[in-house]
C-alpha cells in the first residue's frame, strides 16, 4: 500500500484540508479497506470503510484536519487498513499534529539588545519584551551579549543572569507555534545556559518558569566599533 502525502509528523492547522491518495497492489483479490482516526492515543474513530474488488485499488481520501479544544496542539493517527480475500492484511500509519487556530502564539515584534562593548541596552527582558541594561539592579535582564575579549567584534553569544538555557530550533516552523510545539522542541533538544554563533534567521527557544519562549533574529549588525553593533528580534511567547 502506497499513501501520498508520504510525509510523517507534519503540523497542520485545524480545518487544513488534507488529500490522500492511496494506491493498494495485492497479488491476491482484495476484500476491504479502511481509515481509522485516533486523538492522543485516544477514542478509536472509524472515517472510511469499504468493500472492494480487484488486485490493484485506487481510492481518494479528503481529510479535514480536527479542531480539538482540550489541546492547543493534538497528535492525531491515521491507520490505512487493507485485507485481501485470504484474510492477510496490511497496515500504513500516518502522524501529524493538529494546532489549534485559537492558541497560536502572538509575536512581539522589534526586540534589539546592543554589544555589551557599547553604550546601548545590552541585554532585554522577555516577559516585558523591553530592552535594559545589564547593570540595571530595577529591571529584569533574561538575556544579555557576552562581553567578547575583543572589544570591536559582536560576540555572537548570549548569555542569562536569571539562569535560562537555550537551545537553537532553526528548523521550528515559526508561524504556526504553540507553547506545546516549543516545549516538545525544547525538550527533545540540546539545551544549554547560553548560545552562540547567533546569525540572522536563527530561531532560539528558552524558558521562564512554564512559559516557552521563541525568539527568532531577525537581523544582526556588526559594524566597525561598537556603537552600532546590535541584534534585532522577534518574540512569541
């Protein structure tokens, strides 16, 4: 049994429309087909099931993505089921993640924190999304530039004051996040208490308490001198 889309673990929002087409070769006749749905390893719900003919099959499945309430992001299984007049049969499983439309994560956007080496904000708050310095004992800094050893050169490396860590997720899909999307990436990375070789486009994700964090650079200047060295961001948390 073949299915198209063939992509596994794939994030789709709920009410995507989504077309299978599954192409069955038995060389005995087959008897029957069907296509059962589970949520979160859940109830067991029966979308399709047919009687058919013949050794080779060709079927169209339209699937509409499920809005589920209780999770902002649902992992949803689809079991392609196919026996053949013999009683043998034969399985494909297919995973994808439904997200809520109603819990994307809403994006702040122009975040920036200069060089340490300069005069300018050199570190930022996340939860405020406001930019401070790190020497500023009224004001939360998460995040701050390390100071590099040459001072005319932008280290690249973040750093925390408030002991988070980070861990890059470049391959995040941004756009559709959730705080279950960034917990899951988080968890299953490399986590670390700073991060380095920070280049434009690269997504960060860190943790405050139980609020998940992506942080996604959005440009990152380094001039020469210090005055104008700085990098620019946008949050969704």
């Amino acid at each position: 049994m073949q299915i198209n889309p063939v992509d596994q673990y794939e994030y789709h929002n709920a009410g995507d429309l989504i077309v299978f087409n599954i192409k069955i070769s038995s060389t005995s006749e087959v008897s029957e087909y069907r296509i059962i749905e589970t949520q979160h390893d859940g109830a067991i719900d029966t979308l399709e099931f047919k009687y058919v003919q013949g050794t080779d099959i060709d079927e169209l499945f339209l699937y509409t993505v499920p809005s589920i309430s209780e999770h902002d992001t649902s992992e949803v299984k689809l079991f392609f089921y196919c026996k053949d007049i013999n009683g043998k049969s034969h399985e494909v499983v297919r995973l994808l993640y439904a997200v809520s439309s109603e819990v994307l994560l809403t994006e702040t956007p122009g975040g920036f924190m200069y060089s340490s080496s300069s005069t300018g904000f050199n570190a930022f708050d996340l939860l405020e999304c406001k930019s401070t310095f790190s020497t500023d004992s009224t004001s939360t800094s998460h995040i701050q530039d390390e100071l590099d050893t040459i001072s005319d050169i932008l280290s690249r490396k973040w750093i925390s004051t408030s002991n988070l860590d980070f861990t890059k997720a470049n391959g995040l899909d941004y756009a559709n996040a959730t705080s279950y999307i960034l917990q899951n990436v988080y968890e299953s990375n490399l986590i670390k208490p700073f991060v380095d070789d920070i280049q434009p486009g690269d997504i960060i994700i860190t943790k405050i308490d139980n609020i998940y964090i992506a942080i996604k650079l959005t440009s990152v200047i380094d001039e020469p001198g210090v005055d104008n060295d700085v990098y620019y961001f946008n949050i969704k948390k």
